[in-house]
C-alpha cells in the first residue's frame, strides 16, 4: 500500500501543477483525491492552503472514509474532503478534482436558477466517460455553496443520486467537482468540462452580437 | 522505414505537446499524423484516447490507407483516422492535424448556415502554403458533425474537390482540420487558422461596440 | 542576516518569474519586497527597470526604512519602494507585491468613481487572509495614481488606516497592491484577488448579455 | 563582431521563443533585428519563415544597409527586412522587434480611420523609454498594410519623421512594430505596447456596458 500511496501521491502533485498554471487552481484553491484501496477506504488528498503549483509528492495527506488522517504528520487535509469521500462512495470513483475556474465560477452563477446547466452538441462532450456522440446532452447541476461541509456533503450525495448519469457538478461562485475511474479520467473530464464552460460562456457572450 | 517512423513519431509527439499547453487539444481530443510512406500509403496517428500532454512518441500507431493497424501493439488509433487519410489522399498533405479549440468550435456554429467563413485582408493569411499577399480570400467550409466516420470522410472529400485552395475545414461544434506538405507546415497552418478564428470571434464581438 | 536575505532574495526571483509567465508584472512593471529583519526595519526589494522572467536573486536590493540601499552595488530599487515601507508599517507585512495586470489595470479605471470595489459572496474570498466564509466583503479601495511617491505613500498610509481591513488596493489604471505575513502569503493574495478581478471583469461584460 | 554575432543571435532566439509562447508570433508570423555594427550598418534578423517557438542561433542572418546577405548560408532574410532597416536609421534603434498579435490586428483595424490611436494615462506608459509619468499621451500611428516592402519602408521613414516620438507602428490587420536602444529595451516595448493594446481593446468591449 505504501508504494502505492508514493506513486498516487506523485501523480497528484503533477497533476495539480498541470491545472494550477492553466489557473483553475490559483491561491492555494480547489482540491485533489484518489483511492488508494477501497476496503477499508482510504483516499490520498491534497493538503489544506498549498500553493499548487508548488505541491510536492511527499505533502499528500491519506485519509479514511470520516476523513481522519492516518499515520503520523501535522499537515490539515482540505476542508472538502468531505465532498471528496461521498463522491467516491456515491459513484465509485477512483479519482476527484475540484477547480475554480474563472468560467466555472461566472456559469455557476449565472445558470444558479436554473438548478444546473445543459451541454449538448459539442463533439467535446464525447471525452466524458461512455459518452458516445456529440448529440448527448450533459447536465451540470449547480448547488448553492455552504461552509456547512457536512451538511453540503449530504446536498451533493442527494444530487449524485437524484442524477445518476452526471459527471461533474458546480457550486455557486465556487467551482467545479468532477471524478473518474482514475486521476487521468478526472483530469480528463476537468479540461473538457473546463473546455466546453468556457465555450458557453463566450457563445452566451458573442450571440448577442450575431447579427453584426 | 523504421527509423523514419521513430523521427516522425518523435515529431508528432512534440507538436502534440507544444499545442496541447495551448489549450487546443484538451481532454484527449484532437490528433495528429503524417504520412511515412506514398506507395504503399503509411500513416503515423496519434492514438484514441491519450492526453495530448503526456503523449510519447513510441504510442504513435503506423496504419495503412484502410485504416488497419500495422505492426502488433494493442492500442487504437484516432477514431476520426478515416478522416486523415482522404485529406492527405485529396490533398497529397505530407501531415494532418485536427484541434479542437474555443474558438474554433463557437465559430463552427456560429457561421454554420453561410455553409463555411471567408478570412480576407490579413496579413497573418500569408502563412498558409501558396499565399502571397494578405488580400486573399480564404474560404473556411464548415460541416455538418457525425458521429459516421466513413459517411463524414466521403462528405469531407466532397468538400476538398469542390474547394481545390483550402487549407483547412471545420466540423461544426467540433473543430479544425488543416494539414501541410511535412508536419511543420501543418502545425504553422493549425497557429495561423486559430489565430484567425480568434481574430474574427473577438471583432465580432467588439464591432457592435464601436460607436463607443 | 545575510544569509536570510539570500533565502528571501531567491524566493522574491522565483515569485517574479512565476507572475511575469501569467503576464501580470509585463515590461519590468510591478516590484515585490519582503521584510528581512524588523529592528531595525531591513527590506529586500526588486530593482528598478528589470525584466521579471529574467531577474536573478543576486539582483535583489537591501533597503532601510527610509528606502536608502544599504551595502554597496549600483543598482536603484523600485521607485515604488515608498509605498511597500508604508504597507509593511501600517499592516506588519512580511512581504509586499505590486502587480500589473489587464482585468486590475481596467476595473480600477471602471470603478474609479466609487472609491473602490466591493468583492462578497465567492468562495475564493477564503483564500484571503483571516477571511472563513464566501460572505465575507472585501473591499479594496483604489486610490488616483500619482508621480509623487512620498505624497501617495501617505494617501495609501491614510488609506490603510481608514479600512484596517483590507488585504489589498488598487492604483487608478495603474495596478494592485497587496501583501502577506511572509511571501507565500502575498502571492496567495495576488493570485486571489487578479482572479477576482478577472471574474468581476468578465461578470460586468456578460450581465448586459444574461437574458440571452 | 563575430563573437558579438553570436552573443546578439542567442538573445534573438531567446527572445523569440518569450514572445511565441504568448502567441505573439504565431505561424512564423514576425520578425527580430538587432544592430550588430553601425559603420557599416549590420543587422542581425531572424529568417523568413521559421517558426519561431523552435528557432535556434545559428539560425540568424548578417545583413548590411541595403537588405543584402553579408557571408554564406542559404537561409533568406525576413521579408520585411527593409522596415528594420528604416527604423534602425530613423530611429537609432539597436534593435526592432515586429509582432502580430490577436489585439494589435484587431485595434489597427478598428483605428485605422483616425490615423492611429492614442494611449494616455496608464502608468504603464512609463515603462517606454524616455516617458516620466502616466500623464504622457502615445501616438501609435496605423499604416495602411502593403505587400510592396519598399514602399512600405519609405512610408514608414515618412511616418517615424512626421511624429518623432512615437515607440511603434500598427500596420494594418498586420501588427506591431516597436524598437528600443538594444534588445531587452525592444521586448519591453513589445510588452508594454502588447498590454496597453489588450487593455484598450477590453476596455472599448466593457464600456458599452459600464451602466450594469
């Protein structure tokens, strides 16, 4: 298990640099997770106020499934990891990352109303797990956000299971939760869900301006 | 032919990075190939499925013009291959290279009824093959998105015959194709296409504010 | 002390850098200082005139409490340096960063009128120091840019005083100011608050657009 | 002047490989010079039609007073040598850097009816040689694209005479031209130029909507 918590956790800090220079990750903000077993859960987590872009391997906190930290060590695990564990739980993810986007942050608020916002016909959309054809359509709920970590917990569980088939969710001028079988997938699903808000964003933007 | 294999991998690999950090081939999208030999017709394609950042150059797949995969190896190539092999047949094009960016796929959409969008009077024009003066016209096509590789390909040969001076094409709400005699021409003509379409996107935008 | 200063020096070159990349410290614009000792109060602070993504730690300059370079070497710190004593005097900073950026440089101009902005309700706010929840309002002020840096030094001290709050402010098309018990901090606090102004930004442009 | 050749040629290259990467010289768009003797004039500038993210020293041409190429090597000059030329005698510049980037097209599209734009009131202002205070008022005069360099470079010896104190030059749907006394003062021109051309351009964009 050690080895595997070493070469998970050095995924994470490479991963987590990656996303920390496309700025989704700036001022030590969002998150990353993996399962390092499942049986007891135990998760590899990012620590809490970290510079991302200057994470190190060796700075991955293990946790279990009530978020304590295991073996010895000072360093905080992030406050979401909460978020983090019932994900895993309610969609057997292997991977989670959360980011804050400035797109993300913007659509979360502007698409608040509606409980979410629908994606469809982007080829993009093809790079979500099972996804087979641009003509899918993705819904993307978006929860108001809450300090309650616990009680948010519980909403986003409530959400996972109202909606079986999303791949990510939004909070309210926070961010963007996403998963995968493992890192890659995560990291995958965070560049298109990334790629195709800020592509909304834009459209939403020029489309007033269509008759020029 | 071995040895040239290895160099065009190398070179695919590399190009594949350098536009990945550009944000133009997210989340495994996007690919890329270049032809290794005419008679029998040999193509080097990026495998289905990669992140374009971390991809080596001993994942590249040799395929012939079917499609098949030559050589053992369990990976798969990009399902859009049909799609490389007609522009390089149309075309005689030494390297293809498809990217999927923000602007391209808004602007896919947004100019799709014309049928395709004109670029003229940039001086940035002169970069394609061929082009001397900045007053040439430049007729982007835009097609329809499919999920039928084959049925697309015949459309985009179609497409390439009725317009013998393009360098390139979009696939609405999915992306750019454009290719080049070698690999380095194609990847030149993949920076002047985006930064065309940027161009374009953004004074649209800001033309219905310039009375201000 | 020395070797403090070189620890600090080398941190100040590395944080340079890492913010001339994002393109908020372009055409040796922007000066960062950290506080090397306090008793009596010794700086080390960014020479004038130097480009961010080249300078080195050994370019770095020692000042006292009155901006005179201590030690010998010919180079001038950055005229700014009034400014950075007073902020680490009125707020007991550790570190002090002043950047350039478009979103900073624009909505200081577009809230000028207002004597500020006021930033409530984005999860990011919890980056900022001290700062628990997204309700939080942060106001950051702005303040007329001027040549005379003594004279605006007291304005910010004034400024300071005013809102003992505040955890940055803005020069008038000019750019931010913040800062951080140590420097880690203030990056965190840059990297925060040019994401908010980002957000504000790009929020004002699409509101006029949200029935859309 | 050999070994100052070679010094010159390895800050080009560097200097080129900065600006590509921020997609300011895109699709081998763009041009580098440097004065390596006055007596003779001796420029060294970068070749026609390389991309410039992968351009090395050695890569660099001699050129004298008249455009000519000065010692063996096949390589061809710029194109658009004439214009350094020019602006190296009118100017005394040691070095010019031509750019073509996404905002400089736009604006000297948009402008190009009043002759040019004028920049007044940034802070970073001062950062182009010779300016004291945020005060000072650019004039960034906008030619009318040409592909006749010749004549190109006679209006542009008429323009640099007509207002001699101006930093750079729009060349319509075409880019910047900036030069400074060496290379490192050329760049910074560059991102000086590059910036206040962004921030102008958003600026016009938000304005519109500056009652939301």
């Amino acid at each position: 298990m050690s080895e595997r918590f070493a070469e998970i956790a050095s995924r994470l800090a490479l991963t987590a640099a990656d996303l920390h220079v496309r700025g989704w990750l700036l001022g030590t903000s969002g998150n990353l997770s993996a399962v390092v077993g499942r049986e007891p859960l135990h998760l590899a987590i990012t620590p809490s106020g970290v510079d991302k872009g200057e994470l190190q391997a060796d700075q991955m906190i293990l946790i279990d499934d009530r978020g304590c930290v295991l073996g010895d060590g000072g360093a905080k695990p992030s406050d979401e990891c909460p978020l983090h564990i019932r994900v895993v739980k309610e969609r057997g993810a292997g991977a989670v990352i959360h980011t804050h986007s400035v797109w993300s942050t913007m659509l979360s608020d502007l698409y608040f109303e509606d409980g979410g916002l629908a994606i469809q016909g982007y080829e993009m959309l093809k790079g979500l797990h099972g996804v087979k054809t641009h003509e899918h359509r993705e819904w993307l709920p978006i929860l108001e956000n809450s300090q309650d970590m616990l009680a948010l917990a519980d909403r986003v569980a409530d959400n996972l299971r109202q909606y079986p088939g999303t791949h990510g969710f939004l909070l309210r001028r926070h961010g963007l939760y996403t998963w995968g079988d493992e890192l890659r997938q995560a990291k995958r699903h965070v560049e298109i869900l990334e790629f195709l808000l800020e592509t909304l964003g834009r459209t939403r933007l020029i489309s007033m301006n269509s008759s020029a």
